[in-house]
C-alpha cells in the first residue's frame, strides 16, 4: 500500500506470489487499486519473472513494460511471513 501511494500518475505496481493465501488476502485489500489498474497479482514463482515480463505472454502490463524500456524498479519479499508459520 505504501508504493502504491507513492505511484506518478500511470503507474503500476506488479506484485507476484506463489502463495495462494497471501495473493487472496492482498487481492481483498487493495481490490480498489486492482480495479483501478494501478496494481497487477500474479501468481508465480521468481524464478519466472522473466516469463511474466515476456511480450509474447498476453499480459497486457508486460507488454506496457516493454513499451515503457523496462521496469522502474523491483522490490521482492524472499522471506517467510508468520502467517506461514503458523499454519
């Protein structure tokens, strides 16, 4: 929510998760921001960014970040959240 606030008109954040759990929680959060096109879930593993970012995948947003030159910047979370924990 943070970056989000943070976000020059046009902009967009992508968040990508595996965990199902974390991206429905995230996705009930900001559904405002997902409706407003300012933020993208994908479920996936880092290990596949680069096929996310692909232009020949059909995401919309991947293809407007290949417009833009690329990305303006990349925050990964590669830690276990407690919620995890303790399930």
């Amino acid at each position: 929510a943070a970056i989000l606030s943070r976000l020059r008109e046009g902009g967009r954040v992508v968040g990508v998760d595996q965990d199902p759990d974390a991206l429905e929680f995230c996705s009930a959060r900001l559904s405002g921001e997902i409706e407003r096109g300012r933020l993208v879930i994908e479920r996936a593993n880092f290990d596949f960014l680069e096929d996310l970012l692909d232009e020949d995948s059909g995401r919309e947003w991947a293809c407007a970040v290949r417009e833009r030159g690329g990305l303006d910047g990349l925050l990964l979370d590669l830690g276990v959240s407690s919620h995890q924990l303790d399930a």
